[in-house]
C-alpha cells in the first residue's frame, strides 16, 4: 500500500476511531455497503429519519461523480487527485477513467484509516494510483506529499475531486481558502470536480441532519446555491453549469422530477482559466 506508516497488514485497530460516527463511513450505509460500524449506522439513520432522500441523494452524487469523471477524461485529463475518497465502491475513479484511457493516474486522499485498509486491495492494486492519509483541512500537506509528487505532473492537466466533502468543512475552516491552495498548484485546462449538499430542495423538511453529524469525526454545514458558486471561482463551468446532480449530463433522457425532488446535492465540473 503506496501510504506512509503503512504496510500489507493495513492499519493498526487503534487507528480506527469506532466510538464516534465517521462520513466516510456513513456515505458507505447510505451506498448499501458493509464496511461501517453500529454507530455510524445509528447516525446514518438518525439522518435518514430527519431526511428521507439521504439514501438517493448519496447514489444521485455517486452517479454523477462517475460521468463527471468520464467526461473530463475524454476532454484528455490523464491525472486525478480525489480528495475524500471515501470507502471503495466498484467503480472506482480509476475503473471508471480507464474505461476512457487505460493510462489514467490516480492520487486517493482521505482522513479515514479505514479507508486506508481498503486501498491496496481496491485502489491502487492495479498501478498508477497511490492513496494519501491526510485531511482537506491540511491541503499543503496533500500537494507536497510524496505519493501525490510521484503520481502528478503538476506541468500538466489536473482532475481535482471534491465530492460530497466540503459540507465537512465548516465556514470558519474556509472552504474557499482550501479551494484556492489546491487549485494555484494546478496548471490551465485543470479540471474541479465539485459537489455539495445543500438544503435548497428540502426546506419542507423539520429538522436538521446536521444535529446527526454532531457527535462525528465532521460536522455537517449545507449550503445554498449563491454560496457554493464562488468555490467555482477561476473555473469556467462546463454546461449545465452547477446544478442538481441528476441534472448534469445525465445518460439517458435524465431524472423524472419525483427522483430529482429527492436529490440534495449541486454539482458541477469547472476548467480553470
């Protein structure tokens, strides 16, 4: 496993904070799989009572997470840094991307050891990827880590992913100043791949997921339309533009609008200019 302080055997058991709910893992109950813990469940679920759409909104972002990755690599992206991994899921970034270019090279980045277990097996097995224990929060640590060194040519085209994690990221953390740091490393003609939950489409919901998310590892904070555009800032975004998930390129004839009605993510794909 390309990690820092890890080996075949994975992460040592005390790495694992299972007393607190986790969103990696809380995303992965959403998806339908296995690798989570009792109380990231109870969490889960807390969200699902408060929200419905948690579980469809989870699979809409994942959905479009594929296609925006297919996309820009057909545009000629060769190179990924996905931030925020989260517990693989078949396709993975790369299964997906090299369906367009068996070349692609892909950097995994998430703050879950968990996730680091994973990784070996399900990420980076088959070459050209390496995955990253750091934090969003840190995104200097990100570019100057040694495994993002040796997959990234920083002289040439970049896919950032920021999917589903900056909701993680609370105002006064400064999610925009985390965008900027990892986006002045990346040349002209990079692309930010970018989703967030937002509350926009459910304000006939009482209650607040984010009381879920308050005894986790990351507290929740959606936002609306108005403050998610400006983390496109120094991006031209591609049509549709940033819209509701189901909404951007969909295949097919795209969502009938009682499945859109239950989606609680914007997402959009930026080329910097």
């Amino acid at each position: 496993m390309t990690e820092q302080g890890t080996d075949s055997t994975g992460f040592p058991a005390d790495r694992i904070d299972t007393s607190r709910p986790h969103p990696a893992r809380m995303y992965d109950y959403y998806l339908g799989g296995w690798d989570n813990y009792e109380v990231d469940r109870e969490a889960a679920e807390r969200v699902i009572r408060m929200v419905p759409d948690a579980r469809p909104s989870a699979r809409a972002n994942r959905d479009f997470m594929l296609r925006a990755v297919r996309e820009v690599v057909r545009g000629g992206v060769r190179q990924i840094i996905d931030v925020g991994t989260g517990i693989p899921t078949s396709p993975n970034i790369h299964e997906a991307a090299r369906e367009i270019a068996p070349d692609v090279r892909v950097a995994y980045v998430d703050n879950d050891p968990i996730v680091a277990t994973h990784a070996g097996a399900k990420l980076t097995s088959a070459g050209n990827a390496g995955f990253v224990l750091a934090d969003v929060r840190e995104p200097g640590a990100i570019l100057e880590h040694p495994v993002v060194r040796e997959l990234i040519d920083f002289d040439e085209p970049v896919a950032l992913l920021l999917v589903a994690v900056l909701h993680f990221i609370k105002d006064e953390e400064d999610p925009a100043g985390i965008i900027r740091t990892l986006t002045e490393a990346l040349p002209k003609g990079s692309h930010l791949v970018l989703t967030h939950g937002t509350g926009d489409f459910h304000r006939h919901i009482e209650g607040n997921a984010a009381e879920a998310y308050r005894n986790a590892t990351a507290q929740l904070t959606v936002r609306g339309y108005e403050q998610v555009l400006p983390f496109f800032d120094g991006y031209d975004l591609l049509e549709p533009g940033l819209v509701q998930v189901p909404l951007w390129r969909p295949d097919g004839e795209g969502p009938a609008p009682a499945d859109l009605a239950r989606v609680a993510f914007y997402g959009g794909v930026g080329v910097k200019h």
